[in-house]
C-alpha cells in the first residue's frame, strides 16, 4: 500500500523564496533536506542546510509526524544555507516565485484592480504566478485571500493550488514596517465542518458595473465554522491589501486614491455575525522620512509620558487638598491658604519631574557621554606633534606595571539616588556617604577614623524622628536592605575557592572569576577596621526587612 504524502512549505527568507515539497508522512527531517535540495533552486546540499521550526534548529532524525501531531497543522520550516552550501547558482533574491496560475473566475476584483508595484520586474524566461502583479510584501496577503474566499464559497472562487507560494516572510516584515501587528489568525488552520452545522452560506458571482461581485444567495442562514474563520480573516486581508505598499526608493510617487466600495452584503453578513464592518481606506502615498525625527534631537529623547504613572500621585494630592480644605478655612486665615497652596505646587512638581523630567534627563545624559566618547576616540589618533603621527610613549619599567589585580578596580559604590524629593533626601541622610567608605575606589592616604559618639547621638536622634514617617522607613529600609546584599555577595565571592585540577587549565570564566575574586580583596584591604566589623555584622545579624 502506497504511503501518503503530504506538503511542507518551505520558506527561504534570504533569496524571498518559498516553496512546497511532498514527503512521506513518515519520513524524517534528513528526508525533507533530500527532497529541498532536489525541488530547490541551487540545489543546496544537505549537509549545508539547517531546518528551522519555531525557532529551533531540527534535528534530522526527528521525525515529521512528532513535529506535527495533527492533518490539520500547518506545515511550515524557515530553511538556513550556508554560502558554500549550494551546489549550483543560488535562486536570485529579486526573481518571482513560480507557481501554477488559477482561473480568471476565481480572481476578486481587488485582486484585479491595478497596483502600483515596487518589485523587479521578471525575466522573460520566468513564469509568473497569479499575484505576480500586486507589491511583493501583498502577494502572500492575496493568497491568504484568495483561500478564504474559496473557503467562504464552498470552491465558487478556485482555491490557489501551486507548488510555490508567496514568501509569508516578506509581508510579515513590511506589515511591521508600517506599524501594525501581524494577524495570528492568518496563520491559524481552518476548523473543520460537521455534517450538523447544516448547508452553510451560499453565494453566486454577479456582475455589477463590469466587475465581478459575490451575492448571497440565503440571507439568515447560519455560516459553517470554516465559513466564520474565513470571514475573520477576510476582515484582516481586506484592509491589509488596502494598505499602499513602502516605496523602495526616495524618489516622490505619484498620489493615488481608490474609488472601491466594499458591497453592502458582505458587511450586513459581518453585521449578522457580530464582526466589524469594513471600509476602503484610500491609497495616498506619505513621505519615507516624514514622521522620523532626525537623529540626536530632542524629539529621539522625548518619551512618553506614562499618564496613569502620574495621574495617581496627582489625584491624592487633591485628596489630601481638599482634606486639608475642609478642617482650614483659607478665607478665614489667608496666611494658611498661601501655604497650602505652596504645598500643593510642590507636591505636584516633584511628581511631575519624577515621572516625566527625570527620565529626560537620564537619557540626555547618556547621549552626552555616547557623544563624548564618540568625540575623544576620533581625537585620539591627533595626539602628539601636530601634522605628524602620534608620540610613541616610553615602554614602562617593569617594576610600575601593575598587577591584573592592582590595574583593576572593583565596581565603585552604588548610584546616588537622582530623585529630588525632599523625603528622599531626607530618608537618605547618610547613606550616600557611607558608602562611598565601604567601596573605596583608591587607597586612601590616611585611615578613616570611626564616627564619633556626638555623630552617632545626632543621626540616633534625626532618624529616630525622620523614621516616623512610614514611607521614610520604606525607602530606608530599601536603600539599606541593597547595601547589605551586596556586602554578603561581595563576602560569599571572596571566601569561595576555585578548584584547580592538575594538568588542566582554567577555563575563561574560571579566569575571570579569579580576577573578579582579587580585586574584590584588594579593596576589601583598603577599607578600615571598622568598616570591616560592620561588615561582618552584616553578615552575621538578619535582614533589615525582619527588624
């Protein structure tokens, strides 16, 4: 008994090529490499592909029935090869793909009408396929189309039956281009029809103005499932097709509209079944660069302003206004009002410059210091005598080159904190500089003596008070709480070993770790003894968020 085949399309991104090849349903993805490099042109061979599906390299003893569990599934793989992989010429990225062109009864008329097409033209030797006329990145949409229009009329409109296909790969990406997201139903199998969900819609092509409609012929009936998953994706091809295709040059293209009417028995259908209506969104053509902001202005910095993000704190401060409103009376003492009314402009532009001024800034920042370094290495090569090549500098002493260790340093202390808010501030007393003694960047030229006991009384006495405040113990207590856990990995890393074994080198990451290890202890070494028996109270006391 002869063993059923069955189609697996085949996507070649790199030469915009697919295609379809027919394999036993038992054969493996070595067979499915054998049959590409007999139906591909090029004929790439088989130890130069790689079959990708889903994102994954296949393997080629998998088999085709694990990797599609279902008849219905659709069989798609993305083919890699590598350039010496072909063993003839391979297939030129401009030419068309060939197919088998379907009737003239089966063409819409938006699939007839004339559009402007940015592709290469053809050779003369080359068959063209059906949608060989439409745009590149519209000819996988045509198809999709033109399948669900077969669906919908049960076979009226000819299903496109080839064995090459548009590239799904390219419409993907202009589609993306344009800003829109594709469609996962357009990749989705079609349901399949019971015998009880009766006759279906039926339809029969009608002639209006010397172009060819569809007319149906049982108003109210109820659609087949298949039926309804067509006309889900009609409502997404219907408007992609519509969509003028991205000019592939800077040169100007001539404006043009569509005078295309969608007919008004395929929206009272959609209308019946609970979907969205469609309209003919005209063609008109936008300049390339005319809503790109030039680079490195103020609008490429610009964010969004997250509203929800500052609407919140901006809604309690009026809650806490009118609070403050009911219990003082500012009419009644007017030295009141003008404070909270001072209150009430601090409040609201601290949050303002938190949630939009303060992310501005940190860009603008890093695109300075990118500018900057930009600006130092092409100085770089100018140094030294003018007109001539750079001085050479004299080869140190062996005795100032400075050890991996010595030449490295440890990561400094963490960011100051950039928030402005005076209750902030006013939670972070201290910290900043206390750690900036903890990860000393350098030796310092004289110890750091430990706090006196004047400076202990008066930060026991102003956090004392501060802390009351319970979001001023929050962001204490998260501020320390990041401090700690880096003191206790830091400790965790200098205090493991790494295991040599004989005869075997270290590997990279071995060496880098030992690195990372001895510049930990260098400056492990700078700091104070003090600072050192914090540390290991740090380490041996709980976590702050248990106190």
């Amino acid at each position: 008994m002869t063993e059923s085949l069955v189609a697996v399309r085949v996507e070649l991104p790199t030469y915009s090529l697919s295609f379809t090849i027919e394999v036993p349903i038992s054969a493996t993805v070595l067979d499915v490499k054998r049959a590409i490099s007999v139906s591909c042109a090029g004929q790439p061979r088989v130890e130069g592909q790689r079959i990708i599906w889903r994102g994954r390299y296949l393997g080629d003893q998998e088999k085709i029935s694990d990797i599609w569990k279902t008849a219905d599934e659709q069989r798609i793989v993305h083919l890699s090869v590598h350039p010496s992989g072909w063993s003839g010429a391979p297939p030129s990225s401009s030419s068309t793909t060939t197919t088998i062109p379907i009737s003239d009864k089966g063409k819409s008329s938006l699939l007839q009408r004339d559009v402007p097409s940015n592709t290469p033209s053809v050779p003369p030797g080359v068959p063209s396929h059906p949608f060989a006329h439409l745009p590149l990145d519209h000819q996988f949409i045509a198809y999709i189309h033109q399948a669900a229009l077969s669906k919908l009329t049960r076979g009226l409109i000819e299903r496109p039956q080839y064995s090459v296909i548009p590239s799904r790969t390219v419409a993907l990406e202009n589609l993306e281009n344009k800003g829109y997201v594709w469609p996962s139903i357009l990749d989705e199998p079609y349901p399949v029809s019971h015998h009880g969900d009766g006759s279906g819609l039926q339809y029969e092509l009608m002639t209006t103005d010397g172009k060819s409609y569809l007319s149906l012929c049982n108003p109210g009936s109820r659609p087949t499932v298949e039926q309804v998953h067509a006309l889900k994706i009609l409502t997404y091809t219907f408007s992609i097709l519509f969509l003028q295709p991205l000019p592939q040059s800077p040169a100007p293209t001539p404006t043009t509209s569509s005078n295309e009417t969608v007919p008004h028995q395929l929206n009272d259908l959609l209308q019946q079944l609970g979907l969205p209506t469609l309209r003919a969104i005209p063609n008109v053509n936008v300049g390339v660069g005319a809503n790109i902001p030039a680079p490195g202005g103020e609008a490429q910095i610009l964010p969004d302003i997250p509203v929800r993000v500052l609407l919140a704190p901006l809604v309690m401060v009026l809650f806490r206004t009118l609070l403050l409103l009911y219990f003082f009376s500012p009419t009644r003492k007017p030295l009141l009002g003008l404070c909270i009314i001072a209150w009430i402009i601090y409040e609201m532009w601290t949050n303002v410059r938190n949630v939009v001024l303060g992310p501005l800034n940190r860009e603008r920042e890093r695109l300075a210091g990118v500018a900057a370094a930009a600006e130092a290495a092409r100085q770089a090569p100018g140094q030294g005598q003018p007109g001539g090549p750079p001085a050479t500098p004299a080869p140190p002493a062996q005795s100032d080159i400075p050890t991996p260790a010595q030449n490295q340093e440890a990561q400094g202390p963490p960011p100051p904190s950039n928030s402005a808010s005076l209750l902030d501030l006013l939670a972070r007393i201290g910290i900043d500089t206390e750690n900036k003694l903890l990860w000393p960047t350098s030796s310092p030229r004289t110890p750091f003596s430990p706090p006196s006991m004047m400076h202990k009384v008066t930060t026991f006495v102003s956090l004392l008070a501060l802390t009351l405040h319970p979001e001023a113990w929050n962001r204490r207590r998260a501020a320390l709480k990041t401090r700690e856990g880096r003191l206790r990995t830091e400790a965790n890393v200098m205090e493991r070993e790494i295991e040599r074994l004989e005869g075997h080198e270290l590997s990279e990451e071995d060496k880098k770790r030992e690195e990372t290890t001895a510049v930990l202890r260098v400056q492990h070494g700078r700091r104070a003894p003090w600072m050192k028996t914090y540390i290991q109270r740090v380490r041996g006391g709980e976590w702050v968020d248990d106190l």
